[in-house]
C-alpha cells in the first residue's frame, strides 16, 4: 500500500498500481509517439503493447516525507517536440491523480531516455520537472 488517508466516510487507500494506471492512461494519449521505457532507455517487451505491469515496474513512484513523488521514464519518437509532450505529460498526469486520488502530487518529473528513428533508440537523459 502506498498511501492510506482517513475520512469522515470511512478510509481511502491505494497502491503504486492505481498511480501507474493512470500514467500509462495519460502516455496512451499520445499514440505510440511517447513510449514508457526505463532508466537505461530500453522499452518493455510485448506486456508494453497492453499496459501491462511491466511499464509500472519502470516507473518510480513514491510517498516522501513532502507527499506523492512520481518519475516517468520515456523514449520520444522522432519529430515529436519534447518540451511539448513532457510539459503536457505532467500537466496531464498531476491532474489525473489529483482527480481520481484526491491528493495532489508533491512533484510530477518526466525522463526522456531516448529519442526513436526508424527502429533505432539515440540515448537522452533529458528531465523535466514540475
């Protein structure tokens, strides 16, 4: 369990699942031009292509001392703005958990490990940080 609050209804809680759901919900968005990746840049095997767990296990996804830390490892396709998506990307992922969790994010921080032409993965560590 990642995090558990109290309220008058009763208790809500939730796991580093439901916050990786909703990342992957908001790189879907981007059609195959944003992939998740991990830190070294490769991207997950055919569980990828679902949304499946491996994409989560790439994630880092914690509950710190100031509240809910996420950062996402991603490899961009060629052609596509990478201030664009990884602007957007956080801004879309910090409203989807604030909405759906009701907490808001401490901090939200993209890591573009590489960008993808024609099959080939250029290495980047590019990190951009809300």
């Amino acid at each position: 369990m990642l995090y558990r609050m109290e309220t008058s209804e009763g208790s809500i809680s939730f796991t580093k699942n439901v916050i990786g759901k909703i990342v992957v919900e908001s790189v879907k968005k981007y059609n195959g031009k944003v992939l998740i990746s991990n830190q070294k840049g490769k991207v997950p095997g055919i569980v990828r292509k679902i949304g499946g767990m491996d994409d989560i296990n790439n994630m880092e996804i914690a509950m710190g001392p100031m509240g809910l830390d996420v950062r996402v490892f991603v490899v961009i396709h060629f052609g596509t703005s990478i201030g664009y998506v990884t602007n957007n990307l956080i801004e879309d992922i910090y409203n989807q958990i604030k909405e759906y969790t009701d907490l808001e994010p401490n901090s939200v921080a993209i890591v573009v490990t590489g960008i993808i032409s024609k099959q080939q993965i250029s290495r980047r560590n590019i990190e951009v940080k809300r």
